[in-house]
C-alpha cells in the first residue's frame, strides 16, 4: 500500500443517499461512485466504522452534555436522528446491518478490487463496548477493580454481572465512560484477539489497529499496575499476530500509534506505523525540523503512514490552512513510506465531524483545490518509484532562504523525480545538489507534475553547480527529468 483514502462511511453513505435521494448502503455504492474514489490514483480505501455499534454506548452519548455540545458545534442543525455511536464502542465485530451488514461489505471489497483498490478495516484492541457479550461471557478478559476501586473513582469503573470492570483509558488522560479496558496480560483475551483479527482479515486486506501502543507491556503496565499484575514474557503483538499472519500472511496490519513508539510497534509486526511526529512538525514546526525528521534509516520510513489530516486530528483546512496545507500536501504525497489521505480533505472541509455522528454538515468546496490533489497523488504515484535520496539545499552567504527549502530524489531504471519544497511564509532560492554522476554532456528537460511548468536546463550546469530553485512562499515542484 502507497496511498490510502480513510472514508468516514457512516456520513459517507448519509451524503450519499442525499445527493442520489434514495438509502444507499454499503452493497449498492454505484459504480460512478467507486470510480470517483479510484479516480485520485489511490491503492486502499479504509472504510472506517464499520463493525455494529453499542447500544449502551449510545444512550451514554446521550446522556453526555459534554458530547452534546460537541455535536451542536459540529452540526448546527444536529437532531437525535443524527446521533448513530461511537465506532469505537464496538459490541460486536460485524458489520452493521444499517451500513449493509456483511453482504453489504463483500459487495463493496469486490467493486473496490475490481479497480484496483485494497480494503482496510479497523480493529479496536484496548476496549470494547460495556454491553459487548464478552463483559458478561468472560470477565477474565478485562481489567478488574474492587468496590474500594469503585467508591474512590466511579468515573473509571462501573459494575458488570457482579463484578468491578474498569473503564478503557490510556495512561495520560481520564477513563473514556463509554468502553469497558481489556486485559492485554491475560491469555485468554489474546488467544481471543488473534481470532477477531483472522475474522476482520477474511474481509478485507488490511488492518488499522487502533492506540496500538496501549497493548505494549510498559504502556499497559504504567496504566493499570497493581491491578493487572506482573507483564508476562512476551508482549501482546507479537504473541497475537504471529497467529494471524499464519492465516493471512499478506494482509497488511496499521498501527496507530503515538509517543515516538514506532519503531518499537514496527519490531512487534507491524507493516505500517502512524508518522505523527512529521504531522506535528509539519503543523507547528519549520523546515530545518522536518528535514531533521527525514534523516532516519529508511528501514524505518519506508513503514511510516504519513498524514495531513485523519478522523483524530483537526482539518487540514484549519489546522495547516492555505499555502502550508499544499506544500505539506506535496511533501507527504511524495516521501517514502504509505501516505494517508481523508474524505473531505480534497474539497476543503473545515469541520472536524465527532465520530459518533452519522452525518456531515453542509459545507462548500473550496474552488481549485480537489484539481490540485488529485495532480498531487498522481504526481506522488508517478514520482515514488526506486531509490529515494535526502538531497541538501545550498545557498549563498547574503542569502539564508535556502535553509526553507526541503529537497529529495526518486530514481529507477527509467524516471528520475526531483521534489523542492519551500516551506516558509517568504520566498526561498537554493541550489539543489542532485546525486547523479551522469548529468552532464546533455540537456535535460524538467517538467513539473503538479502545475505542468516546463523548463530546459545544461546537463553541464546541473552536474557542476545544482539545480536552481527560486520559490515563492510555500511553492514547491515536483520534476520529472529527461
């Protein structure tokens, strides 16, 4: 996988049985709709929120003035129609019949791969939903307290069949009241999230395991102490994948994960990992940053997903607003590694919708900018091909701006690809060093892939004195050589 497109499929299907006025459900997409989402020269679609949604979670939504508000914000027009559960209070993994159920979901992975497109679902491995059947079931599962527990903190805990069932949380925040903590040391729940993950794997291609990094042994074990005991020998992943991988040894398993635990996830079997740090930097930080972050071995990048936007961060639109947006846009559209994309992105919405809502607020596209991504992702799919090379800005000594501008290379047996990236709010110049012996002797023609520039320089120039770049703020290119 190179380039997933993460739709929100709840209000995806709501918008759509609007615009096309008639219930559209997961097995009756058409076929112009899928070919829209193929269009952008994606590889995967994450249908997020698939899997039935908790009864119990939802009457706790609506008792929540907190969420309420949350949701009037979003919505302005919100009604109770509008409230359908959180998809990560999950009572049961299959998916809900009001999406389609699971003919529904075969119907679409097959109008998916008939274009090419690999399917990806999630996978909640910290909690479950307070009225999921194994709370009752099997209560060895989940993280017990006592009524001592109970009576000190009633926002972590509550009572299920007699006993004290702790609320899911991780070790920074407070309990989350809707999700009853599962119990990563015990063996019985990882034999049981081995089978859940062989049964999601049956239905799709790939997997995105959510707040991964919880199920560690130091994080689980900072989180919840005494009440859950000394770590066993092996951590959860390992333990719990290598059983899958024996079932599906070419699906691919996302790992959302935080805290500059990466790498240690990838060592535990993920393919993929969250580059969140990059999505930080890129927000709130400034070249010199971000190419500190492109440094690492590319054994470790070539296994990051990385992101502008996500269900779990604010809009691009808002959050890396105008010119940032798009030369961040371009930069993760062509670095190594999967990137990530969300319905929404392309058109410009700025409302961040809370996942317990099945609908979107009606927002206009912002012009010109759906074009601009969908040049971007092909330029992306046509330039990240072969070996990739961090190339270094020069400048002059009165002239500083070089430092802004953000470079690397692709080459294979037949292309050479060339990004520059000025990312500042002032125009930048640089002379970009490119990695090839043979450039001179020849002219070169260089044509930018996302706004269609042409020039022609000397092959002698190039090899001698770099490739010149002279940049406006937040502009960028994206070279095809030849």
């Amino acid at each position: 996988m190179k380039a997933v497109y993460e739709i929100f499929t709840w209000p995806w299907l709501t918008g759509l049985s609007r615009r096309l006025d008639r219930p559209v459900t997961l097995g009756d997409v058409p076929g112009e709709v899928w070919d829209e989402v193929a269009a952008t020269g994606l590889d995967a679609v994450w249908l997020m929120g698939v899997w039935e949604r908790s009864p119990a979670g939802l009457e706790l939504a609506v008792a929540n003035q907190g969420l309420q508000r949350a949701f009037r914000e979003a919505l302005p027009d919100y009604t109770p129609a509008d409230l359908v559960g959180s998809p990560y209070c999950v009572r049961r993994y299959r998916v809900d019949d009001r999406l389609g159920g699971p003919d529904g979901l075969a119907a679409a992975r097959e109008q998916l791969a008939a274009r090419g497109l690999e399917l990806v679902l999630d996978y909640v491995p910290n909690h479950v939903a307070p009225d999921h059947p194994a709370v009752f079931d099997h209560p060895d599962w989940f993280v017990q307290g006592t009524r001592e527990d109970l009576a000190a903190d009633p926002a972590s805990w509550f009572v299920a069949g007699g006993r004290v069932i702790a609320h899911g949380k991780d070790p920074y925040f407070p309990a989350w009241p809707d999700v009853a903590q599962l119990n990563a040391y015990a063996p019985g729940l990882r034999d049981a999230a081995a089978e859940v993950l062989i049964g999601i794997g049956d239905q799709c291609d790939g997997i995105r395991c959510d707040m991964a990094m919880l199920l560690t042994n130091e994080i689980f074990g900072r989180t919840w102490g005494r009440h859950v005991g000394a770590a066993p020998a092996e951590e959860f992943w390992p333990s719990v994948l290598g059983r899958v991988r024996e079932r599906h040894p070419d699906l691919t398993l996302i790992a959302e994960v935080y805290w500059d635990m990466e790498w240690t996830l990838q060592q535990q079997g993920f393919d993929l990992c969250y580059d969140k740090r990059l999505y930080d930097r890129l927000a709130h930080e400034d070249a010199g940053s971000v190419r500190k972050h492109l440094t690492a071995g590319l054994d470790y990048q070539d296994r990051l997903l990385r992101f502008t936007e996500n269900h779990d961060e604010p809009r691009a639109a808002t959050a890396l607003p105008g010119g940032r947006g798009r030369a961040a846009a371009v930069a993760i559209a062509t670095l190594p590694g999967t990137t990530m994309w969300h319905d929404g992105q392309f058109e410009g919405r700025r409302v961040r919708l809370p996942v317990f809502l099945g609908r979107f607020p009606a927002e206009p596209d912002e012009p010109g900018l759906r074009d601009f991504f969908r040049r971007v992702v092909a330029a992306g799919e046509r330039a990240r091909r072969g070996e990739w090379t961090l190339l270094e800005p020069g400048g002059w000594p009165d002239n500083p701006s070089h430092q802004d501008v953000l470079s690397w290379s692709w080459r294979d047996a037949g292309s050479r690809h060339v990004v520059a990236v000025n990312y500042a709010d002032r125009p930048s110049q640089a002379r970009i060093v490119l990695p090839w012996a043979d450039l001179g002797g020849r002219s070169w023609r260089l044509t930018d892939l996302v706004d269609g520039q042409v020039f022609d320089r000397d092959g002698d120039d190039l090899a001698g004195n770099g490739l010149y770049v002279g940049l406006p703020p937040w502009g960028h290119h994206v070279f095809s050589l030849e």
